[in-house]
C-alpha cells in the first residue's frame, strides 16, 4: 500500500506545491483511488506513472474548490484517454450537482458512467482491496474523513476449528481461505472466523479540513498512518479556527494522544515556504509537531511516496 | 503589445502543454488581458509575472472544458490574493450559468464584481487600451474570435481641419488629441476625424476553435497577427472537420489568400509531440503551414512570447 501525495497546499497553488489530491495506490498497484481533486490534479497525474484507467473511485473530503476544482478535467480527459469503465465517485451531494450542471452548460461529455454514492449517505463500502469508512468533521463546509482498512491480509485457515465445526476438507476450505463466506449444511460460515492472520489489516485514514482533530478519536482506533491537514502553525491559532482549519501543535497532540503510528502533515498554507533561511518556513510547522508528538512524523510534499509495508511500518 | 502564450494543448494537458490560455499584454504593461482558461491557467500564471491583480478582463471563446475549466479557480484565487476591483468577464452565456451554479453549490466566493459580458451580444466594447470586437466561427458548439485594436497611437493634430471646422484652440484641442469625442455648439466631433496617424492601430485576431477559417475573411483585414487553432495536418483533415477543428494547411492557405502578416498557429493535438525524430511531431504542423505561407509564421508553445512593435512587425 502506498500513499502518492499529488497537491499539499491549501487554498491556491504555489510554485512548489498543487492543491489537494492524495493517491491511494494498492499493493500490487492493481488499481488506485483518488481522495480530492484541487485543480490540476490530472496534470499531476501525467508526472506520475498513473493512469486514469486504474482508477478505481474518486473519494472527495468536502466542496470547497482547492479539494473539488479538477474533477471535471480529470473526468473529461480520462473519457479522451478512451476509459469506459465504469468509475465511482464518492462525495457530497452537491458535487454530483455542480458536475450535472457543467454535464449541462458546459458540454461535459463521459464515454463512462459515473456511479455517485453521496458521502452523506455512505454505507461501509467495499471497493478493490480496502473497506472505507466514512467519519464526519469539523470545518466551514461539511467535510468527511475516509479510512482506508485492508480487506484480505494473508492468512492461514484455522484448521483445528475446520474441524470442530465439521467443514469438510476441498472446494469449502478454498473458498473461506479466499476470503468467501460459505454455506454449509444450511448454515452460513463467515470466513473471517476461519482464519488466522499473520499480520493486522492495515488502515489509512484520510482527512478533509478540520479544526477539531479530537473528532477523530474512535476513528483512529487501529489506523497505521492519519493524514490529516496542518494549515497553519500554532501562533496563527485564532485564524485558524475561524477558517475551520488546524494547526501543526493541535494536530500533532491529538495524534500523541489518540497513539497514531504514523502521522502525515499536508495542506499547508502558501506562507510557509520551502528552502532553508525563509520566514516562516514548512520546518517550523515540522518542528512544532515533533515538540508534541513521539511517533513517526511526516511532512507531505508534492510527488513524496509513503509505501505502508506488510507490518504497518514506512518503508 | 505583447502574447504570453499560457496554454497551446487541445483537449488535454499534456507534460510540455497545457489547455488553452492566452495573454494580451498592454504596452507599458499597464494591463493584461486573458483569451481562454484552460484548467491550470493559474498554474502556469505563477511561472509568468502576470498578477492577478492587473488582469483587465477575461474573454473565453466557447464552452468546452479546455477553454474555461480553470475560471473557478482562477477567480477565487483572485480574490484569495486581495483582488477588489471588478473584473470584466466576456464568454458565452453558459459559461454566467456555470459560474453561478459554481457559486451556489461549491461556495465560491469572489470579493469582487465580476462584470458579464455575454459574447453573444457582444458591443463594439473600449477597455484600456483596445477596442474589441467579436466574429463567429464553426465549431461545435458556438465559438467565437476576438479582435483586439490599439485604440489610441501616436498622432498629432490636424491644425488645418481644426480650423476650418471652426474648433477653437484649448481645452477642446486637448480633449481630441486625449482621444476623446467632443461637443461644440451642439454638434459632435468624433476625435478620429481630426488626428493625423503617425503608425496605423495595431490589431490582433485570436480566434476560438474553428473548422472555417474563411469565416474571418473580412474581420481579419488590417490585422497584424491572426492567432488561430491548428489541432491537425491534413493528414486528419476528415477527424479535424468530424470534431470541428483546422489543420495546418487550411489555416495557412487562408492567412496566405487573405494577406495576413503575422500568422501563429496554436491548440496543436497532443498526438503532435516535441522533440526530434517524434512522430508525428510538431515540426510536421510547421512544415504543412509553411508550404502554402508566405508570410511570418510563428507556432505557439507554452510561455512563448511575441512582442508587436509599434510598426507592426514582431520583436
């Protein structure tokens, strides 16, 4: 599993940094998932080994138009690309309202179809090789958090308990170790309780704007990495709040406090500038973090690769 | 008067070329002025010192996602970098309808007057330092070119017609050579009846996508540059006429017949790559134009510029 992070600014773009769009990219890179699409996402993608044919869903955190404003590019240009598979995309009802409306006015024409689910009405959903979930925040707009929790992990069958339950050895044993739930006898048997896993299934969570990380606390639970957004550093507090956004010190506290492994900062404000000897610079959001937290601290840039080993560690 | 070449892409972006966007600089870079939004065209604005600040208006050709994707985000950006004056919008209708439904359903908030102008009512319209007018073109959907003519150029004041028109010398003088209209007793003095023109107007076409250049025949007399779309070569004469576009021969063999002095082509298919020894390569467009183009043929490429002097030759 690996994170591809492919904007990290907030608001407008700079020089260094796009706005919003993370790529979520499978082990085995079967397929990918988009979360948020600022504008000029897809001419990110082109600088990447990405293609917009295993895209597998579009997850978008919340309207605003630094998160939103490339989808109708990217959703145009993977139909010139010749897809026609048919892609899903999650998010807020009024997305699906303003794309109708460009399909309308602005002649959006997609050789695919487009499966909408509305975030405000998301089920747990299975989709490729994660289960997602969905967790509601604290901004300006509503904005949502999605996890990202792996669906098969490698496992062995549980022989023993096979036994005592009178699952016969052959086809019914391949199914459950396939991850297939099985009838037997008139009696369903989930495969999860067969099982034995070497390892946890891994899980990301990744968030829209926020100004209240505590939100995430039940969420969190059994996450390898948050990615959360670290707007602004802490003497820019009372801005910050009345954005609805977060600060690096508020962000970092609650990963400390919530035991989150693996902490990714991104969505930085165009002041903090990258280079050595600028004021004030992308180090001190870092910096103002590490004071407050322990774990595995990570500032995202644009094009930085986060791969998730086996064991839930970064590579 | 100057073109910043911001986006010469059809369709999609590709590594060395973005959408469409161009940009019309004043002499004495006073103001500037943007023909298309492609998405990114914020993007590319950053690696260029155009400020959105001085942006003296907008003008997009016709609907399609490559023409105006990037308004939404070109204009809050706007607004996020302090803009306050009204901004003068010219483009098609759908594109107010879009904006608005933009505004509703993605909260996009602009903290300045955005002043529509439809194209399909377009005036003969003054704006700094050009007068601008409108021809239809044959495309797909309704596309539109947009002349832009100095409005004011060197010139002294003809003493003799003054006088016998009985045009007493002071403050009316002063007005007619500030190239104003005036009023005496009663009846109207337009300013261009008594200048002597040291340099004729320099004038420049940009045409939207179009698949009948001999639609501008007469629009483009006195022009010193006609930008116009060369998605194709002949070889694709039947995709080019199937989607709306020209190819470089049609465009070149028209600028030829109607005497055109200055012709760059631009919105080259993606399919027309940089380099050599590609094919088939934008050498190819060239080539094809040149062929059948006696004049000063120039071909477009991101952050390409080319300066007009004030008689009318490039720089």
């Amino acid at each position: 599993m690996e994170l591809l992070f492919l904007g990290t600014s907030s608001g407008t773009p700079t020089k260094d940094r796009n706005v919003t769009a993370i790529a979520l990219i499978e082990s085995q890179r079967k397929n990918w998932y988009l979360i948020d699409c600022g504008e000029g996402t897809q001419h990110q993608i082109l600088r990447t080994s990405l293609s917009l044919n295993s895209l597998g869903a579009i997850f978008i955190t919340h309207i605003h138009g630094d998160h939103c404003y490339g989808l109708p590019g990217l959703l145009a240009s993977a139909g010139m690309q010749g897809r026609t598979a048919p892609l899903t995309l999650v998010a807020p009802k009024a997305i699906r309202d303003w794309l109708s409306s460009t399909q309308a006015l602005i002649k959006l024409y997609l050789p695919f179809e487009l499966n909408f689910i509305s975030s405000e009405e998301l089920p747990i959903l299975d989709l490729g090789q994660f289960t997602i979930s969905l967790a509601k925040l604290s901004h300006r707009a509503p904005s949502y958090a999605y996890s990202f929790t792996e669906r098969k992990v490698e496992a062995s069958l549980n022989i023993e308990k096979l036994r005592v339950s009178g699952i016969p050895q052959g086809p019914l044993w391949g199914k459950l170790r396939a991850g297939i739930n099985i009838i037997h006898q008139g009696q369903e048997y989930p495969f999860a309780e067969f099982l034995l896993y070497e390892q946890k299934p891994r899980k990301i969570v990744i968030c829209g704007d926020n100004d209240s990380p505590e939100l995430l606390k039940d969420f969190c639970i059994d996450s390898n990495i948050l990615v959360h957004e670290s707007t602004y550093t802490e003497d820019m507090a009372e801005k910050a709040a009345k954005a609805g956004h977060s600060y690096a010190k508020q962000v970092a506290s609650f990963a400390e406090r919530a035991s989150v492994p693996i902490l990714i900062l991104t969505h930085f404000s165009p002041r903090y500038q990258l280079g050595t000897g600028t004021t004030p610079s992308i180090d001190d959001v870092h910096c103002e973090a590490q004071s407050v937290y322990s774990g595995n601290l990570q500032l995202a840039s644009d094009f930085k690769r986060f791969q998730l080993d086996k064991s839930g560690n970064l590579k």
